[in-house]
C-alpha cells in the first residue's frame, strides 16, 4: 500500500513539474482534433443523423489523408447499410 502511495505521489508531483494539473485527462480524439482543426467525431455523427433521420450508426472511424473525412457506417430505416463520408473539418456530410 504504501509503494502505490508513494508511485502516486511521485506522479502527481512530476504532473504538476509538466505544468499540466494530475486530473486533466485529454481525449485523445479531441487532442488530435484540436491540433488537425478536426471536428470532434460527435459532430459527424450528428450531421449523418440529420442527413438519415431515423438512421442506426454501427461505426465510425477517421480516415487520414490530405482531405481527412469520417467514414461513418450507418443502417437506414428501410434496412440498407451505407457508408457515408463526413467532412473532418467543416462536419458536413460528402454527397
């Protein structure tokens, strides 16, 4: 107990050394966004269910490149699968 005491000490202590406070845990989604001007993959989803009312979302995934987009898997309402690509910087879905 007092070896794990001690390791969270020491990594609090080095924590607050970096500048950066112990409890501030960044998503590493929203790291990657913030540093590509990437929207978050929340906002992606939101335009595919708006574009596909009524649609299920099975996946999403990020796909890099020099046009980044979200491929967003979805399964509409009459049973279809689609795939449907969402701008990655200005969240709107590619027709």
């Amino acid at each position: 107990m007092t070896r794990i005491l001690t390791l969270l000490l020491t990594l609090v202590c080095a924590a607050s050394l970096m500048g950066a406070p112990a409890h501030a845990a960044v998503h590493k989604d929203q790291a990657y966004s913030e540093a590509q001007a990437i929207v978050p993959m929340s906002v992606a989803v939101s335009a595919v269910r708006q574009a596909y009312p009524g649609a299920e979302v099975l996946s999403g995934r990020l796909v890099n490149g020099e046009n980044p987009y979200y491929m967003i898997r979805i399964l509409t309402r009459e049973g279809r699968r689609l795939d449907v690509r969402v701008d990655a910087q200005s969240g709107r879905v590619r027709r």
